[in-house]
C-alpha cells in the first residue's frame, strides 16, 4: 500500500482491520503452511524453509511446527516414499537406485538420518 502512496492513516486502520479478523496471522498461517505441505509428503525442514523464505521468523515456525506435527512420523513417510520409488525402479543397479532415492529424499526436505536408516533398512531386508 505504501508503493501505491496510501495515506498513513489508510494503511494504519486496514492493517488493523485485517489482524483484527485475523487474515494477518503468521502463527495461523505457518500452522496452515506447514499442515498442507505435510500432507503432501514433504519433509519437515523443507517446510521450515519454506516458511522463513516467506517472512515467518524461525522461532516462529519451530512454534508452528511443534503445534502440527503431533502424530508426525518421518520414518513412515520416508519408509512409503522408497517403497514407492523402487517399486518404479525395478532393473536399475542397487547403488544407482539408492543414490536417486536418497537425493528424491533430500530435495523433499527430509532429514539425512531419516533417509539412510530406511534406505538401509529396505536394501538389507531386501538382500
């Protein structure tokens, strides 16, 4: 609104408006952000990422974060996610597929720990 050269006390009142019926609400809206982006089976520190990307200060998407993920399990969403990957990669040598799902994994957010425990765990079940 300052770009567009609103008088002060224009911008002032609609800011007031808009927190008053909470459409300027960062905590509601990182819990929103980070919720939706669960669901779509991207990992946890991509979400914070993407959160401080927008704005939303760290300390305040580590709230948010806290707040949903209650019942958040990255082992089972990493497990599914490389079921799901080598069930599309049959006939490509063990290293090469490893190496591609780790990477999948990485760029979805998820935790490096996260991902070699269950990469190891379904190549070792596997042999």
């Amino acid at each position: 609104m300052k770009r567009k050269k609103f008088p002060a006390g224009v911008i002032d009142a609609t800011v007031r408006f808009l927190k008053e019926k909470q459409f300027l609400d960062d905590g509601r809206f990182s819990r929103a952000w980070i919720d939706s982006r669960l669901k779509r089976s991207i990992g946890l520190r991509r979400v914070k990422n993407e959160l401080r990307l927008k704005g939303i200060p760290s300390a305040l998407a580590e709230a948010s974060a806290a707040a949903v993920t209650e019942g958040y399990d990255e082992n089972e969403i990493v497990q599914g996610l490389i079921s799901r990957k080598t069930a599309t990669m049959k006939g490509i040598d063990r290293q090469k597929m490893k190496q591609r799902i780790y990477a999948f994994l990485v760029r979805r957010g998820f935790s490096a720990d996260a991902i070699m425990d269950n990469l190891n765990k379904t190549f070792r079940d596997e042999s």
